[in-house]
C-alpha cells in the first residue's frame, strides 16, 4: 500500500489568497520557516498504478500535476485516478470534481448524506450530468460493521467510521451532527496487514472512533487549529474548532493528548489551517509536536507500506 498527501491544509490554503494573518504575511515575505500547502487531499494505491482519490480540493488540478503518477500517459486521454472516495461534502473536498469534469464519467463513492448534499444544497452530481454522464454515485456504507473494497485495489479493505463533526452551511443537517455527515476511512492491506487511518474532520472523539484509531500504523488526523479559539484570537474568523467540526491540539482533551494515548508508529496531522502557528518548523508549538513524536504532513509526504508489519 502506497500513501500520498496531494495536499496537507484546510480550506483556502496556505498562504490564503486574501489572508495576511501573522503566518501568511510571513510566509509572502520570506520571514517564516514554513512550505506553502494546498488544499487538504491524499491518494492511495495497492499498486503505485491505480490510485483512489480521497477528497478533491479545489487545488486539484496542481496536486496532480505535481505527482507524476498521477498521467501515467498510456493513451491520449488518461489519467492514474480509478475511484474518488469523499470523507464529506464541504467545499475544501468536494469542488475539486468540477475540475475532473473532462475525465467523466467518474466512479464517487460517498455516503447518502453527503450525496443529498451534493444534489441540493452544493447540486455537483446534477451539474456534472452533461459532462459524459456526470459523477458515478457508489454508496459509502457508513458502518464500522461493514467493510468493502474497490476493484482498483482489491487487497485494500476500507471501513468507513462515521465522525462526530458538523456539516457544511449549505446542509440541512448543519449544527445537527447526523451519522454519515463526515466520515474517517481505515484502510488495511490485507496483504502485508498494514493499517492507516484518514480523518481530516476529527471533530469529537467518541469510544468508537478511538477504537479505531488505537489500531492503525500510520494515523493522518484533523490538525486544522492549535487552539479552539485560533480563528478569533487571529481576527479572521467568529467560529471556535469545535464549532467548525474540528478537534485542537491544544489542551485538556486536545489532539495532542488524543494522540498520546495511541500505539501508532507515525502520528500525522493534516488538514492545517493558515493561522495554525505549526506552520512555522521553528515556532514552540512545533517543537511540543516533536516532543510528543507527531509530525506535520506537506504536500508531497508519501508513505510506502509494502512491507509486512
């Protein structure tokens, strides 16, 4: 199994385009020691030939561009994306698909709620129908029950793990936190019985979901803000993380001390915000990370797991 961050922040990237917050006015000029980050998405493959698409940011068509397997260039028109699995239906990893419009008909796994959201309140799948059919909807059985697999990577099991975390505003479901909203993927191969698991929106962590994480080798969880706080302190935002769907790392019952507790070998966070003063490799709140043995993910971070645990 092969792991590939396309790309490591939340929405709007880092910089932000709009935003001169302390870290993106740093970053613009030269005066922080940080990578610039796209829009959070990661690919995984059984191969290193056929990847699943986890999420589509906005920043796709770069994200693709920037990984060469990804134009694997065996005929006129192709491309190293078999499937598109999506952990939920906000902006940051849904509007990427627009963009995959040339390449339709695409196979979109998803759970039911995040395909009502998708054909209402944010229409992707209606509006993609008259490109070559459009979005190919696959259910995304949403049960810690219930296994299922892809015929692109048939050695990889995937689970879906229902999260506690909000949906976005154009939902009927925002501020009611309903199963199927956002979801973690798990994925292991059964071949080498490697095991990582994807939550970008890691809101509340419930018995369940840290079940799941305490069996995974490589974790890739919600690193949005360091503190709940962050967006308001910073003066961009009126929201606290918890608010948004999003889990601090900062705290009594932060990511940190989440993470603590788990037996994983590689402990990643991804899904950074532009205020997160992680960004920074030489801020204090990095060097705690590193105390702790927790990395920060970048577009380009890739985890090969072919070997046998």
């Amino acid at each position: 199994m092969q792991i590939h961050v396309l790309g490591s922040a939340a929405g709007g990237g880092f910089p932000q385009w709009n935003c001169n917050c302390a870290n993106c006015d740093a970053m613009r000029r030269g005066a922080i020691n940080a990578r610039p980050r796209t829009q959070s998405s990661i690919a995984i493959s059984e191969d290193g030939e056929n990847w699943i698409l986890c999420n589509a940011s906005p920043d796709i068509r770069a994200q693709l561009a920037s990984f060469d397997p990804m134009q694997p260039g065996r005929q006129i028109r192709d491309t190293g994306i078999s499937d598109i699995i999506l952990m939920d239906s906000q902006v940051d990893h849904t509007t990427g698909l627009l963009s995959l419009r040339e390449g339709c008909p695409l196979d979109v796994w998803c759970t039911a709620q995040v395909h009502e959201d998708l054909s209402t309140g944010f229409p992707l799948f209606p509006m993609l129908e008259h490109w070559n059919g459009g979005l190919r909807w696959r259910e995304l059985p949403c049960s810690d029950e219930q296994s299922f697999t892809i015929a692109c990577a048939p050695s990889l099991k995937l689970t879906a793990i229902p999260l506690l975390s909000n949906a976005p505003p154009y939902s009927p479901r925002r501020d009611r936190t309903h199963p199927g909203d956002n979801v973690g993927l798990f994925i292991e191969d059964t071949r080498t019985g490697n095991r990582v698991l994807y939550a970008p929106g890691l809101g509340q962590p419930d018995e369940n979901i840290r079940s799941w994480l305490g069996r995974a080798d490589v974790l890739l969880v919600d690193g949005t803000v360091w503190d709940d706080d962050e967006m308001m302190r910073r003066g961009v935002g009126t929201k606290t993380g918890q608010q948004m769907g999003h889990l601090a790392q900062n705290g009594p019952g932060g990511m940190i001390e989440l993470l603590d507790s788990l037996p994983a070998r590689h402990k990643v966070l991804i899904h950074i915000n532009n205020t997160n003063p992680i960004l920074d490799e030489d801020s204090e709140e990095r060097a705690i990370l590193a105390e702790h043995g927790i990395d920060v993910a970048w577009d380009g971070m890739h985890f090969d797991l072919s070997e046998a645990r």
